[in-house]
C-alpha cells in the first residue's frame, strides 16, 4: 500500500488506482491495459504513452514541474525534468523574451 501512503502523504483522494478489478485496491498490469487499448484503438500504444502524454499536456499547459512531478510519483523534480525537459521549447523561448525585453 506505498501508493497509499504517498496519496495520502500528498492529499490526494484514495483510492489510488483508476484501473482496477477490485475497487481501485489493486491495479491492473501495465500489460492488460496495453492489450485492452490495443484491442479499442487501431494506433498502437502502451499505458505508459499515456503517462507520458499526461505529463507533456500538463508542462505544455505551463502546470508547474514538481506538482507535474508529484502527480507522476517521481522522487523529485530533476527526475521529471531528466525525462521531459525536452518537451519545454516553448517556455524557453519565453524565457528568451523576458531577457529580451529586460536587456533591451
């Protein structure tokens, strides 16, 4: 039950699991899902595409990087930014401006 603990370490509701069998108690594997989206979608994708387009949309939409990085469990922002730093062109050229315009 450690992802119990983290959710409610966090303040998140519980339970904690979106696919489950057993009332969100236990989740599915990673693989069942996978084969289930498999069988609904003709393009094929894994659970963990999903985990990756959910923390794209959110530092995309500007959510701060540790409450993405809390969302996805990770031991700390510098994990997130490891795996999806490259997904921020856009903030950086917004970075790039605000100097601009302080510079200028």
């Amino acid at each position: 039950m450690r992802q119990a603990a983290a959710a409610n370490e966090h303040g998140l509701p519980t339970p904690v699991y979106v696919f489950s069998f057993d009332a969100s108690v236990s989740p599915w594997r990673p693989r069942y899902l996978t084969l289930a989206f498999g069988r609904l979608s003709a393009r094929a994708f894994r659970l963990h595409d999903l985990r990756h387009y959910h923390a794209t949309q959110l530092l995309a939409a500007g959510v701060p990087v540790p409450t993405v990085s809390k969302r996805l469990g990770h031991t700390s922002s510098a994990v997130t930014l490891d795996v999806y730093g490259h997904w921020l062109p856009e903030q950086d050229r917004e970075a790039a401006e605000v100097m601009a315009r302080l510079l200028a």
